[in-house]
C-alpha cells in the first residue's frame, strides 16, 4: 500500500497543501485563497500568506495558475487628464440646464391651459371657483342693518334704492336689488360677478363696494327673498340723466332764445367727466379687465359731481393664447395706440354683449375682441356727452345698427368744432373711433391727452374772467 500511496509532501504544488496523508491526486490538495500565495512545494500545513497592500492573486484577464504562487502589483486605474474633467462638468451642466428648462416649459404650458381655458364662447372668469364673496364674512351686511328707502332707479333684475347702512351712525347709500327666486341661474351667476369685480376694483372712479345683504323671504312683503349689492350712493344720478335733461333746457333755449338760461352742465365740465372715465377705465385696463358695458347710463354722478366708473356686470378679464397672462395696456408716453399692448389679449369672447349703440364693430360678430372695445365704447358716450344727440338715427332698428357699425358703412353722428371745448377733444373722438381696434389709443394716452387739454381750457376761461 505504500508503493502505491502518493504523499502530499511530494505531490502538492507551491500554492497548494494538504493537512490529510495518503492523497493519490494533485488536484486533491487545496489551493490558497483568493489574494493568498505559497512558494512552498509539498507544504502538510496552510502555509498560504496574504498578499501586501497593492497586489493580488489574479494573472492577466483574470485567469488563476496552478494555486496562488507569488501577487502582483494590482493595476493603476486610468484618470481622465483635468481638462477632460472641466469639459465632462460642462457638458454635464448644460444638459441638468436643458433639462430644467424643458420641465419649466411643460409646467408653465399645463398651468397655462388650465387656469385660462374658456368656458363655451365666454372670457374667464379667474375668480370663479377660487372666490366666492358672498361666503366671506367682511362683505356681509345683516339684514336689519340695510333699511331700503326710496326707489331712485331700476336694474336689469330690480330696483335700485336709497336706503341706510348701520344701526348708529349711519351712512346713506344705494342698494341694487335682485330678488333670487325670479333669477334663472345665469343672471344669479351675473349678480355674483358683479359683487367679485366690485370687491376686486377700488379706486376714487369706481362706484365703490360695501357689501351684500340677503333679506329672506319672511322679512320681505312679497314673501320673496331679496339680495342687494350696497354700494356708496350716487345723489347726482347718471351720465345720461344728466345728458337728457340737458336736451331739454337746450329745447327751451332754442326755443325762448332766453340768455338766462343755462344748460345744467358746460363744457368744460363735461372734459372734466371725460377725463375721469378715462382715468377710472385707464385703472380698469391697468388691472387686465375689459369693461365691456361703457355707456353714459352706466356712469354716476357722485355728491361732488365726479363721475364714477359703474354696472361690472359684464366685466371680464381677457385669456392670452400662448402668452403670459392677461397683457393691460400700460401708461406710456411713447404708446400711441393700443396695438401692441393688446394684440396678444385677445380671447373667446360672447359677441353681441353689451349695448348696441355703444358696441365696437369687432364686438358685434368677432368673438376675438380686448381692450379696444371700451375705447369705442367710450367715444360714442363723448359723442352723446358734447353733442346731446343720439348717436345714431332714432328711426333705426338695433339690429340695422349693428350691421352698419360692424362693416364700416354706419358712422356715429359728426361732433362739430363748436360744440367741445378744445379742438384736440374732437381729435381724441376720432382717435377712439377708428374702425380697426389696433389702431385706438389706450385710455392712459387719452387720459395724458385730455390733461393737458383740460389745463389749457382753464386757462382761457380763467384770461376771460380777468
């Protein structure tokens, strides 16, 4: 058996050893670990010894000899030279920037369509669902703290009264009613706006807001309930009260041919309301929303003869397709018309809204119509305010007036030099009736202009005093 007994001590390979006797194969005898290496031959104990700092057991590509007999000197890692480096930050940088920007626009776009998207044909509304006044508590007006007075005028969906505010001190104002049982639910939808813009809007030339209040249908005599918009009164009523009974004195005028009496109002006081429309729609515009309404009916006379910016009802605020928002004009002195401030305010609108007279010929077919709309709104009310006509024949159908204004072919009635007080009034007239909207000035130009218009009156009337 010893002849055929194979020892270890003869047998095992440097790299190799065995603890066990009579092995009969070299392959019997166990290798060194991994990073381990012997250069001992026929080693009968673990003689293996770990391999220094720096080296390993592996031969090149990996493959292993006949059991670990030496280390080698493990391979430096390649590094990139430092300019290398600098252009990988770089190129690394541009695309984390390219990124951002990308993910930046995708928001922008979605926010974009989401917020400003319009309802059917109709301008948004942007404080439709994020605002509802009349659950706010400052806006609220107990009902026995609102006592109704006398009627001093009738609204779309009620009367407008004279009423009281207060249970101590209290303070005069007007209450515009809507009785909510009679109201289908888009003129209640009309009647909140209204209440939202008012609370949204404040300045000297806006009707100003004090809130709202609700009498139920027990504290009323109809046994209806009635909501009221209470805002600051305005004793001197409307532009066209004022206007219409202008006409009148004018008649006896003309026909006494008496020199003691007097219109109710000069010219000079009506630039000076001129001035102030503007200066309540520059405000208006200023803040991105487009009136929509403007007619002398719609502007009051408060108890200093001032007049007030009223009726919000159709107020709306424009969407921008692709822009950035809402675009107002801005009051510049080098921006002579509205062009472009306003080409990128277009939106949906409801065409055929407002009052025929007064409507922009875009508005009467066009459903892509902004800011221009009240700049000739605004002209045709100084049409009727300098020269106390209609401004467009009594004979004629609303509907014939429309067509004509829309293709150009019905002008409103000529205003004659004599009859406004500077000749730049009749300038600025025609300024805001120019038939493409583009080419209207924005009201803060017309407000610039009738300041300085207004100053230069004074001064005559004040030499011709002297």
């Amino acid at each position: 058996m010893s002849g055929q007994v194979r020892s270890c001590d003869k047998n095992c390979p440097a790299g190799r050893y065995s603890l066990v006797s009579g092995l009969t194969d070299d392959d019997k005898c166990t290798r060194c670990d991994e990073n381990f290496y012997s250069t001992e031959i026929g080693a009968s104990s673990n003689v293996c010894k770990a391999c220094p700092a720096g080296f390993n057991t592996y031969l090149k590509g990996g493959s292993v000899s006949n059991g670990w007999t030496a280390c080698k000197k493990e391979a430096a890692q390649p590094r990139l030279p430092l300019s290398d480096l600098v252009i990988v930050a770089i190129v690394a940088g541009i695309v984390i920037l390219l990124l951002c920007l990308l993910l930046g626009i995708i928001c922008y776009t979605r926010r974009a369509n989401t917020v400003e998207s319009p309802v059917a044909v109709e301008m948004a509304n942007p404080y439709r669902h994020s605002l509802d006044v009349m659950k706010q508590a400052q806006w609220k007006i107990k009902s026995d703290e609102l006592i109704l007075g006398d009627c001093i005028g009738e609204g779309a969906n009620g009367l407008i009264y004279k009423a009281t505010l207060g249970t101590g001190i209290s303070a005069v104002v007007a209450a515009k009613e809507i009785i909510s049982t009679a109201l289908n639910p888009a003129d209640m939808e009309e009647f909140e706006h209204e209440l939202i813009m008012l609370t949204q809007l404040n300045h000297p030339l806006i009707l100003k807001l004090y809130g709202f209040c609700t009498k139920l249908a027990d504290e009323t005599e109809d046994g209806q309930e009635h909501k009221y918009i209470v805002t600051e009164l305005a004793p001197n009523g409307s532009l066209e009260n004022v206007i219409v009974a202008a006409v009148q004195v004018a008649k006896v005028i003309a026909a006494t041919k008496s020199k003691a009496v007097h219109l109710p109002f000069t010219k000079i006081k009506a630039l000076e309301w001129a001035l102030q429309i503007a200066g309540g729609m520059n405000y208006l515009h200023r803040r991105g929303f487009v009136h929509r309404d403007i007619k002398p009916q719609n502007i009051l006379l408060n108890k200093g003869n001032e007049a007030l910016i009223a009726d919000l009802g159709f107020v709306r605020r424009p969407n921008t397709h692709g822009g950035g928002g809402p675009s107002s004009p801005s009051n510049t002195r080098n921006n002579n018309n509205s062009n472009d401030l306003e080409r990128g305010a277009l939106s949906d609108m409801t065409t055929m809204l407002g009052t025929p007279m007064y409507m922009a010929p875009e508005q009467v077919h066009d459903y892509k119509y902004s800011y221009p709309v009240d700049v000739w709104a605004y002209g045709v009310t100084l049409v009727r305010l300098f020269t106390l006509k209609s401004p467009y024949p009594t004979n004629l159908n609303q509907d014939r007036i429309m067509a004509g204004v829309a293709s150009g072919t019905m002008r409103p009635v000529t205003v004659k030099r004599e009859e406004v007080p500077h000749v730049d009034v009749l300038a600025i007239i025609q300024d805001c009736l120019r038939l493409k909207p583009e080419e209207r000035p924005t009201f803060g130009t017309i407000e610039e202009r009738l300041i300085v218009v207004l100053k230069d009156c004074r001064e005559v009337v004040g030499k011709e005093e002297e």
